[in-house]
C-alpha cells in the first residue's frame, strides 16, 4: 500500500531554499520568479518508491545548469563537462529528493539520479503536485515533485 | 588521521572535503572512494581512522558498507553524509554502528560537531 502523503509548496521552497544557500553561496539567493519561464535545457530527476511513490525534478537552463556546477566545484564556467554537469546537477536533486522524503516521513527509497539535456518528463500516471518557478542569477529554475493521483490504483 | 570519503559524485567529494577544511580538519589525509565495494578495499588498504561515506550508491551502498565492515571485524569509525536525514534513518544507522549521520545540505559547524564527536576536540 502506497501512503498518500501532503507535500507543501513552502516546505519544499524552504528546503530548495536551503539548498541553494549551503552549496551555491547565499550572495545570489534563488527567489521565486515573478514571470515564470521556461528553463529548458537540463533536467535532473530522482523518483521516492515504496511507502510513498514521488517524483522530484529539477529544471535548468544551459547557463544556469553551467553556474551550479562552476560554483559546486569552485572552477570557472569554461571548465565545466558535461560530465561534472551530470554529476553536479544530479547531487543537486539528491539533496532535494532526500529531503521532500524526509517531509514525507514515510519508509520509501530514493532511486540514484538521472540526468538528461532536455526534459525529463514524469510518468503521466504521476500528477504535478508541487511547481516552483524561481529564478537564479537571472535564469529560470523551475523545481516540481509529482506524486500518483489520490486513489489511484498502483 | 587519515579519513576515507566515500561517495559516487566527484562534485560532492570535493564539497565534502572543502567542508573539512572549512569545519577546522584540514589537516587531515583523505582517501576517496566512489562506491562502498572500493571503500571496503580502501578500508583495508589504507586503515582509516573515520569514514565518512554516502548512503544511496550504486555498486554497494553506504549502509551495505557499514555491514560489510561490522560483519568482517571492522571497528572503524563511521559517519553517513547523506542527503536523508529521517529519523528513521538516523536509527537505522544508529543500529548499524554508525557515530553519526550528517544531513545534506550541511555547513562546517555540523562537520566539526559530528567528526569532535568521534576524532576528540581540535586543540
């Protein structure tokens, strides 16, 4: 039996929040965008199976996707991979994954990261039950977690 | 002291250990690991005194690891950095041997809280 569970919009935006702060530096926060983009370029997604079915995804746009990692690994931008971007934007939505599933307080496990230039779509039996449009110097962040529809069977 | 960070992401490696600087324990060596199979052979090889170790790997995971060790006679010190940090995980590490768990995201106070706990207060 899969529980379901109540994720908040401001949990989720305090711990993004958090996130941000602790790995890319609080001098350029991520605020929430006042006109919504489309990021585009990168997605990273980690899914929660077991006590509780969810999928966490993080969208970025090539720039943005680019500054995450510089600032992770401390490097300039022109030394970025693809390689250290997979890596990098897949701890990204580790820490973010691990932590809706903690609000969940539920026995589940957290898949490991997948990453992919272009849009990770989540499984269309999953509904959008969380969509955070931010903004990080500039570019558009969009983070959502999606979850089975209430009474649906799995 | 020789510590032996295990985890899959090169990124989160090199965070962890700018973090031990940052936290006062730079002065350490560090060993890294990319998944808990290389760290057991590391653990032999090297004879660390702390791992510091990610739960969710591929190959084997941090708490297979923390297992393995036990199991085998391994009395070194261990604490998980791990991006879950559920009560019920804690107890789960707890139950294994573990020192402690370490939340992501973390700052260097929680790296020097965790690591006095188990290498002694820095003078």
């Amino acid at each position: 039996m899969t529980a379901t569970i109540d994720i908040g919009l401001a949990d989720v935006q305090m711990l993004v929040e958090e996130v941000w702060t602790s790995f890319l530096g609080a001098d350029e926060p991520v605020l929430p965008a006042i006109e919504p983009g489309t990021p585009g370029g990168w997605s990273a997604a980690v899914t929660i199976s077991g006590g509780w079915e969810a999928q966490c995804t993080v969208w970025l746009t090539e720039g943005g996707a680019r500054a995450v990692t510089a600032r992770m690994l401390m490097c300039d931008e022109a030394d970025v991979t693809d390689d250290d971007l997979r890596d990098a934007l897949g701890e990204l939505v580790n820490m973010v994954g691990g932590n809706v599933k903690s609000l969940a307080a539920s026995t589940a496990s957290l898949s490991l990261p997948l990453v992919g230039h272009g849009d990770l779509t989540p499984a269309s039996h999953l509904d959008e039950v969380v969509r955070l449009d931010l903004t990080w110097l500039g570019d558009p962040v969009r983070v959502s977690v999606h979850t089975p529809p209430e009474g649906a069977d799995r | 002291m020789k510590l032996l960070v295990v985890d899959d992401s090169r990124v989160m490696r090199q965070i962890v250990i700018r973090t031990l600087r940052q936290s006062g324990h730079g002065d350490h060596e560090v060993v890294e690991a990319e998944n808990g199979r290389e760290a057991f052979e590391a653990v032999l090889a090297h004879s660390p005194d702390l791992v510091l170790s990610d739960w969710n790997m591929p190959e084997m995971s941090g708490i297979d690891l923390l297992d393995a060790l036990r199991s085998s006679g391994h009395a070194v010190p261990f604490g998980f950095v791990t991006s879950e940090g559920s009560p019920e995980m804690r107890a789960q590490a707890e139950a294994a041997g573990a020192s402690f768990l370490i939340a992501k995201p973390f700052t260097p106070e929680a790296f020097d809280e965790a690591l006095g706990s188990v290498l002694g207060a820095r003078p």
